[in-house]
C-alpha cells in the first residue's frame, strides 16, 4: 500500500471531512517533527507514515466504537487516529514524561481537548472505570496486557490488539489462562500480520456474568 492508497483506504471506509483530514495531517506533523527530538516511531517508518501508522490505526474502528482506553498511547497510535476520525471519548494512557507532554502537545494542536484525556501515569495508578473499547499498540505482551487492564472492561468491553505476526502465537500461549470470544483479524496494511479482536475476556476461574 503506497502512500496515496492508504489516503484513498481512509477516504473509502470513513467521513473524512476537509476538518478530519486537517486533524490527521496536524498529527503526521507533530509526530515527524517530534520524532527528531524523542524517538516516538521507527526512523524508517516515516516516509510510509499514513500507511505504516495512519492507516495501521484507523483500521481498528472496522472492529469497536464507543468510549475507548488506549494503552501505551506514546505517538497517538491508535488513540490519536481513532480520536480525529470518530466523535468518540478518548482516554490515552501513557506514563513517560516527554510522551506525556507530546501527546498533550498533540491533542492542542488537533482540537481534540474536549473529548480526549492523557492519563499520564502507569497503567496500575489509573482509577478503575469500565471503558467500551481497550486498544493497545506495542504496549505488552497478550498475557501481561489482559492482566493489567482487565478492571477496565465487561464483558461487552471490545478488545482490538494489533499484534503483528506474532498475533496467534500469543494468543494460543494465554488462552491456558484466559477465556473469552477471540478471533484474528488480518491487518490492511500487512496480510501476514494480525489483529486480535475480543470481548468477554475473563480469567478461567470467573464465570460469565460475574463481577470483575
């Protein structure tokens, strides 16, 4: 997928209005001119910036919608993305200080501030609350992600977990341990890579409809 493709996927699945696209390219340019002070994203990715980070984001909203927690939010991917192409309440959770400040710097620069909050701390000192979506982005291994963020989920919480190619390797290793409907998306912007799509995930000692 070239550059002007992955613009032409977000024109085809989304509204992206004259404003969205505004928001996005306020995004790419904070994340490039960022990247040369802190290292936000791979050097190697920016020339493929909409397909490797835009496109590879916004591709979640094809599975969840509604009030979302974005683990691990560093760049804005997906949170950010998510947030400039939906009217949906954002949480990003990001706990290194001048990522904090970026995302902050971002969420500004996009006007975004009236739906979208930082949670600049670690995951554990984050309030627990229920959230219908939880992403999450490089931010951990499937076992350890589950662990620490299932006080914010219900069963109707949707999981979106782009995992690469080691997405059904991960998965088999927790399902010992973890229960739930699962399935593996195959990524737009890598065939070989995927996205983990789940909800009712619970620890096998709790049963369906049992209090978290």
């Amino acid at each position: 997928m070239s550059e002007a493709e992955a613009r032409a996927w977000l024109a085809d699945h989304f509204d992206v209005s004259r404003e969205t696209w505004e928001r996005l390219e306020a995004l790419v340019a904070a994340v490039v001119e960022e990247n040369a002070r802190q290292n936000l994203v791979a050097a190697s990715t920016i020339p493929d910036i909409w397909q490797r980070h835009i496109v590879d984001s916004a591709q979640l909203l094809l599975y969840a919608k509604g009030a979302w927690m974005d683990l691990g939010s560093g760049p804005g991917f997906p949170g950010l993305v998510v947030a400039a192409l939906t009217d949906q309440p954002m949480t990003l959770v990001e706990s290194r200080r001048k990522r904090v400040e970026f995302l902050e710097g971002a969420v500004a620069r996009m006007g975004l501030a009236d739906r979208v909050s930082v949670e600049g701390r670690r995951l554990e000192l984050v309030a627990t609350r229920p959230f219908a979506v939880i992403s999450a982005r490089a931010f951990a291994p499937l076992d350890k992600l589950l662990a620490l963020a299932h006080r914010f989920s219900t069963a109707e919480t949707q999981w979106v977990l782009p995992k690469g190619r080691s997405a059904q390797d991960e998965l088999d290793q927790v399902r010992r341990t973890w229960q739930g409907v699962f399935r593996i998306e195959p990524s737009v912007t890598d065939p070989a890579a995927g996205v983990i799509v789940a909800t009712d995930v619970r620890p096998r000692n709790i049963k369906p409809g049992k209090a978290r």
